[in-house]
C-alpha cells in the first residue's frame, strides 16, 4: 500500500545535458563572432569608399590649382577654347575637355565605380580666373538588365 | 550494487565539469575576440566620423586651416601639427598642415590621421586650393 516514487537522476543525463548547454554557448559565440565579422567588413567598406572619395576630392584641388596656374600664365594671350585645352594638357591635366563656351570639365575616378565630375567656366580675364558650377559624385556602375525566367507561352498555331 | 552506483556517478560529474571548463576556455576565447572586433570597429568609425567632420569643415572654413582646426577643438603640438584627444572614446586624430604656394594661389594639404592607443588606423587627405586675384 505504501509505495513510494523514486525519482533517481540516471547515470548520463547530467552529460547530455552539459552536451547540450556547451553547443548553445558555442553556436552563441560563433554567431557573435560572425556578426563581429560582418559588421568590420562593412566598416572597411566604408573607409575604402570614404578614403578614396577624399583622395579624389585632393586629386581635383590639385587639378584646379594647375589650371588656375595656367590660366594666370596666359591670361594675357587671350587664347581660345581648343588653345586653352593644349595649355592646359601641356601643363599636366591632360583631362579636362574646355568646350568653345570656354567652359570646362573633368573626372577624376572616386573608386567604387564612382567618378567625381568638375565642371565650370574658364573667365581667364576677370580676377577670378575660373569658376565652379560642378563637383558631383557619379555612379558608373552600369545596370545590367536580369530578366526573369518566365514561362512564354508558344503562340498557337490553328490550321 | 549502490556503493558502485555513486561512484559512477562522481565519475561522470567530474567528467563533465572537466568538459565544461575545457570547453568554456575556447568559447569565452571567441566571446573575447568577437567583443575586441566589435571594440575597434566602432572606434575607427567613430574616429572616421570625426575625420570627415574635420575635412568638411577645412573645405569650407572662411579662415585659414590653423584656426579651423583650433576651432574645432584640435591642440597645436607645433607649427603644422595639431593633434585632437578623443581618449575617452578610443582614438586621437593629428592634423599635419603643408601649403604650396604659387603665384595665382596656394594650395593647402592638411593630412588627418587617426590612431588608436599609438597604432594608425587610416589617413585621409584634406586638400583646398584657394586663388588669389591678381592685378
């Protein structure tokens, strides 16, 4: 009549159980890690992009202060567009492109598929030899067209 | 029968506990690596964040680079080098100042690095031209 339930841990449980807690901290910690990782590839990501977009941005200041150069040489000869392109190719920016409207442009590549574009007017006469209407970051990274695969129906063909 | 029965299970309890130190060294070693990762990544960038900020704010400053940078908070260890302390976030940024003159104008670098407990994490160029006018 009286009997009595004994509960008894037995032999292996407390293993399989320690089994189970050291695979949950593991998956934990390498989750983590794995998120650690992700979120420093991201971080270099930027740095790359920002980096090479101040290296562009120094590149264009550099072409300025050359074409700034130039235009304060030979202000005085009063040259034309395609004029001013030699002089300013031969005074190492062989980039800019000055269109007959003395207007001018040039790229410089910002990395990333990306260009940073300059543009203005040359006003070699005025005491501001140039001005700047343009300085854009450019995506050039072209969208290649993924069409999906769809099901196209044969057109039917009645005798 | 019962003496043999507790044996065992001492056996297998210090078995497990030899198991789970073993294995914890390992897992807190990951814990710690991932935790450091995520200590210096958000360090650089908050070190490039404040970079940028200096960059944006010499491109634009109406007064020359020695004073933009005191005014935002940098220290001048000497003529051309200025140096902000962000210590309680981790990072110190120096600020080297170069100029080229030329006659129709000048041509000022100002090269910001960043460096974290004396290692440099990255350097980022801040370059402006400024013509003068010419009679």
């Amino acid at each position: 009549m009286n009997r009595k339930t004994d509960y008894r841990v037995g032999v292996g449980a407390s293993s399989i159980l320690m089994v189970l807690v050291v695979l949950a901290l593991a998956a934990m910690s390498l989750l983590s890690l794995s998120a650690a990782r992700n979120s420093e590839a991201l971080g270099d990501r930027a740095l790359d992009m920002t980096t090479n977009y101040y290296q562009a941005v120094s590149e264009a200041q550099r072409m300025l202060a050359a074409m700034d150069a130039s235009l304060a040489d030979h202000a005085s000869d009063n040259p034309d567009a395609a004029t001013w392109q030699a002089l300013l190719q031969a005074h190492g920016i062989p980039d800019v492109t000055v269109a007959a409207d003395l207007s001018y442009s040039f790229s410089v590549n910002a990395g990333a598929q990306r260009m940073l574009e300059v543009g203005g007017r040359l006003t070699p006469a005025q005491p501001q030899r140039y001005t700047l209407t343009r300085h854009q970051l450019v995506n050039t990274a072209t969208a290649e067209p993924q069409p999906l695969q769809l099901f196209q129906p044969q057109p039917t063909v009645t005798p | 029968m019962k003496h043999f029965k507790g044996n065992t299970l001492l056996i297998e309890l210090m078995l497990v506990l030899l198991f789970f130190a073993l294995s914890q060294a390992i897992i807190l070693q990951v814990f710690a690596s991932a935790q450091q990762t995520n200590r210096t990544v958000s360090i650089r960038n908050a070190a490039l964040m404040q970079a940028q900020n200096t960059a944006e704010f010499l491109a634009v400053a109406t007064t020359d680079a020695e004073t933009a940078l005191l005014s935002l908070g940098y220290t001048a260890d000497s003529d051309a080098l200025f140096i902000a302390d962000h210590l309680s976030e981790g990072y110190q940024l120096t600020a080297h100042i170069s100029r080229f003159t030329q006659p129709s104008g000048v041509l000022t670098t100002v090269t910001i690095t960043a460096s974290q407990e004396g290692h440099p994490l990255f350097t980022l160029p801040a370059v402006r031209y400024q013509g003068v006018r010419l009679p």
